[in-house]
C-alpha cells in the first residue's frame, strides 16, 4: 500500500487524488454545528455570544438550528422579564386572575417578536444603506436571539432589565460587526441608537400600571 503525499489517503494499484485536505478553520472546530437534539451545545454557545466571542457569532450565523434554539432562549427570557415585573409590582398570588395573566403574557410575548424583529429588520436595513454591510437578515438573527440569553437578567427586578438592556446593545454591536461587516464604532452606535428606543418602548410596556 502507497500513501499519497497530497491528500494523505492509502491506496492500492491506482489512486485519483481529490487534492489537497483543506484544513478545518478555527470556528468549526471550537463550534460545530450539532447533530440532533443539543439544548445543552446551543445554550453554551449562547453564553459565549453574550460573553461576546467572536468564533461563536460567526458559527451560530451560519447554523440554521441557531435560529430554533435561539428563538427559545428568547421566550424563556421574555418571560423571566415578565415574571420580574410582575414580583416588582408587589401583587400576592391571592388576587390574581391567572387566566388575565396568561392571556397577556401571550399577548405581549408575541408584540415583543415582532418588535424585536422589527428592531433587527431596522438596524439591518440602515447598516445596508449607511455603511455597505454585507450580512443577511437570517445571518444575523441567528446570533442575536441566542445572544437574548442576557434578557434573563430581567428576573431581577428593576435593575435586572437595565442591565440585560444594556448587556443586548453590546451583543447587537458585535453580531453586526461580525456578520454585516461593519466598523465597531458605526456598529456600535446604530445598535445603541435602536436598542434604547426598543428598550423605552418595552420599559413603556410592561411598566406596572
């Protein structure tokens, strides 16, 4: 048996060598894209999208999957936020109709989707015409929702919302930068200027009435 000295495979009489292996980039070895069921994989990549890595944007805008596993993240801290407002306003268990507040965390939960997708759609459409970016809608969702891991700060009343909006500009930031390819200043600035408004528009709706 001979070993060819390009692609590395053994062979016997004849060989038809495909070329040379091309070697596995840095992304795809620290994150590979899971194969099944892996909450477990998607929520430790969505912790190092909010620790703002690099390697775990690229890959995650580039896994359809993120897009699922992403979208769950972003439920579940919708409704940590919720539950947040909901302890802040001091009501007791006693009186309150759950069916009411059933229906409106539903409600609500489905007007922030579109809000926040909206937000993404906006930030996108201005990075496109201000600055030649060159990402995809569905490339930086992909990213983004599992990045709304940070929301789940919104547990903690009062400050917990703050924070998580703060802590989601600074996702926005780098998810643009990595995956529309624009300047981290520019990035920077467009996703402060919407998330602010976002985060006054979400404050505005869940403020305690």
């Amino acid at each position: 048996m001979e070993q060819c000295p390009v692609c590395g495979r053994t062979y016997g009489v004849t060989h038809s060598c495909p070329g040379p292996v091309a070697a596995q980039s840095p992304v795809a070895a620290k994150w590979p894209a899971p194969v099944g069921f892996a909450p477990l994989q998607y929520f430790r990549q969505a912790l190092a999208i909010a620790r703002l890595d690099d390697g775990a944007v690229v890959a995650a805008a580039l896994d359809k999957n993120a897009f699922l596993y992403g979208g769950i993240i972003w439920v579940v801290g919708q409704l940590l936020i919720f539950a947040g407002s909901f302890w802040a306003t001091g009501t007791k268990p006693a009186g309150v109709k759950w069916v009411v507040v059933l229906f409106a965390t539903v409600f609500l939960v489905l007007l922030g989707a579109i809000l926040v997708l909206a937000q993404f759609g906006l930030c996108h459409l201005l990075a496109r015409w201000w600055f030649g970016a060159r990402g995809t809608y569905a490339g930086l969702l992909r990213p983004l929702l599992p990045g709304s891991v940070v929301t789940w700060l919104g547990i903690v009343p009062f400050v917990g919302i703050i924070v998580a909006g703060l802590w989601s500009i600074a996702v926005m930031m780098i998810v643009f930068e990595d995956v529309d390819g624009i300047g981290r200043l520019k990035a920077f600035g467009l996703s402060a200027a919407i998330g602010v408004l976002t985060q006054v528009l979400m404050i505005g709706l869940l403020a305690p009435r």
